[in-house]
C-alpha cells in the first residue's frame, strides 16, 4: 500500500489561530489541539486584534467563534477575505452557539469553509481541523 500523500506530522506542524472572547472555549480548544498533537496554536480573546493577529501570524486555519463584542466573527471573515490573496486558501471553521439558518448561511457565505454548533463534540471538531488543514495542504501542493 502506498505512503499516505499527506503524513500526520505535515498537519500537526501547522499554524492554528483560535479567536473567542470567552476563555473557556479557547483552553477547551487548546487543550484538544495540543492532546492531537498541534505545536503551533495561538489563542485570542479580544477580537479588535484578531485582524492584526490575522495578518501577523499568517495562521493555516482559523478557528472563529461568531457573537463577540464590538467585533463580531461575521466582521472578522469580512475583514479576512479582503486580505486575501485570489489563489489562496485560508479555511476558517466556525465554532458558534448561534445555530440559526441565518448565520450559517451568512458565515458560509462570508467565506468560512465548515460550521459547527457548540457545545461541539470535540473529536468531531478535531476531525474537521484536520480535514480542513490537509485540504490546504492539498491546495498549497496545486498552486505550487
């Protein structure tokens, strides 16, 4: 049987940015990335520096929570996707308690590649940040 095209390391080594104005969230997310074996994880809670943070870090996927104060997570992917280079592929999963219809298909829209309703089942969402860096992993290999 062939090599896997991407190994597990290639995954873990990447950079996550993890945004949250409640701090439990951000050790919960923490704590599974770090248990997954993630290195490279930066967590925030004021989101008036998640642009700065966004740009700074060049993170390989963001981890976005939705209704926060004075900026909220719908500004923030607005604000990510303007920064964007046209061949890029920055996934952004939302991790929100705001399950409507509405905000689902405003965030979507807005450019966040996956959703997921908190409270989250944590392997679940470990399972999807894996499948969303390994798709940028992919997409990076495509453009280069």
């Amino acid at each position: 049987m062939p090599d896997k095209l991407i190994q597990p390391s290639e995954i873990l080594s990447r950079r996550v940015l993890a945004i949250d104005d409640e701090e439990p969230n951000l050790l919960l997310l923490r704590s599974v990335l770090e248990r997954e074996g993630y290195s490279d994880v930066h967590c925030l809670t004021d989101p008036k520096k998640a642009m700065q943070a966004y740009l700074d870090l060049e993170p390989d996927l963001v981890l976005l929570d939705l209704m926060m104060p004075e900026v909220d997570g719908f500004q923030l992917l607005e604000a990510f996707g303007r920064h964007d280079k046209v061949e890029e592929f920055r996934p952004v999963l939302v991790l929100t308690a705001d399950t409507t219809l509405q905000a689902r298909r405003r965030a979507l829209a807005l450019g966040a590649k996956d959703f997921v309703a908190k409270p989250f089942d944590v392997i679940e969402v470990a399972l999807r940040i894996s499948n969303l860096l390994e798709t940028r992993i992919l997409y990076e290999r495509l453009r280069g």
